[in-house]
C-alpha cells in the first residue's frame, strides 16, 4: 500500500508533492510499513505540544494508535517562512528541498526505531535517528545530483578525514 501525501497547506504545493513521494521512494519500503499518510500543513497544530515549540517544529510522527496507523506531519511554513527579508527568503527556497527530505529522513527514522526495532532502548533513539537520516540524506542526494556525486566521489575520503580532524579540534577547544 502507497503512503498517501495530504495537502492541508493554504497554498498548493504541486512540486512539494512530487518531492514528497520522491523522497519517500529512496526509503527502504521495509522502514515504512504501517505508516499510512503524510500531510502537509501550514503550521502543527496539537494539544500535546506547548504553544512556544509549535512556531518552531518542522515535522511531527503520530504513532500508531488504536485503529489509526501512524502518519507523519509536515509543517511547510517552518521550513519557508513568509515573513523574512529577501536575502533569509532567498536562502531559504533554496535549502528547501534538502531540508523537507531531512524532516521526511527523520520521521521516517523515528517510526522505523519505534515500531520495527524493538531491542532499541529510548535513550538510544535520539543517535540512532540522526545516523539513519545522515545515511538517507546521502544516498537521496546522490541519486539527486548523479554528475555532481561523480565528479566529488574521489575527493570524499579526504573531505571526511578534514572534517573529522576539524571535530577533534573543537573538541579540545571545548
């Protein structure tokens, strides 16, 4: 069974669908079983979060409960916001494909830890979600910048081996 893409956004977002179900077809579909919808809003709207944390969440994941399977929740607002200078806008509409694929990566991670992988603790979660959308990240950005991923895969190994030397340095800094 698909997953199916809800717009509940004022404005339609045509191409934000399209990049919503290219997305989710670089998943495994083993990692998303039982997640049955993904909507698309203006803002998150639930009782159970604080007032202050809404204006700034990006997505939501709404367990399984009951009948209802799970779904995930995609604020578009958080990730392009309208009330900016033209500069932060600019900046924004640009990062903003990466940005909805890292918040669909880390729901996804968050509902594959929490209901396919039972021998995970819940302090465990919070790592093992970031590595699971670092991984995806690569591999969806690969597949979307083929000549670019190409050209640079040579020079990877030293790029990481700066980045790490740069971590360990900042960590003594510390």
């Amino acid at each position: 069974m698909a997953i199916k893409v809800e717009n509940n956004a004022e404005q339609k977002h045509e191409k934000t669908i399209k990049l919503v179900k290219q997305v989710i077809h670089t998943v495994p579909r083993e990692h998303t079983l039982g997640i049955e919808r993904i909507r698309l809003v203006n803002t998150i709207n639930d009782p159970r979060i604080k007032i202050a944390r809404v204006s700034s969440l990006p997505g939501l994941y709404h367990p399984k409960q009951g009948p209802q399977s799970a779904w995930l929740e995609v604020a578009l607002d958080v990730l392009q916001p309208q009330n900016q200078p033209f500069h932060k806008k600019l900046l924004n509409r640009l990062s903003f494909k990466s940005n909805l694929a890292t918040v669909i990566f880390s729901l996804v991670g968050q509902h594959y830890y929490l209901t396919l992988r039972h021998s995970k603790k819940k302090t465990q979660l919070e790592p093992l979600v970031r590595d699971y959308t670092e991984k995806s990240l690569k591999k969806w950005s690969e597949n979307q910048h083929q000549f670019r991923a190409k050209l640079f895969k040579p020079l990877q190994p030293v790029l990481e081996r700066w980045a790490r030397s740069l971590q360990k340095r900042a960590k003594k800094d510390r």
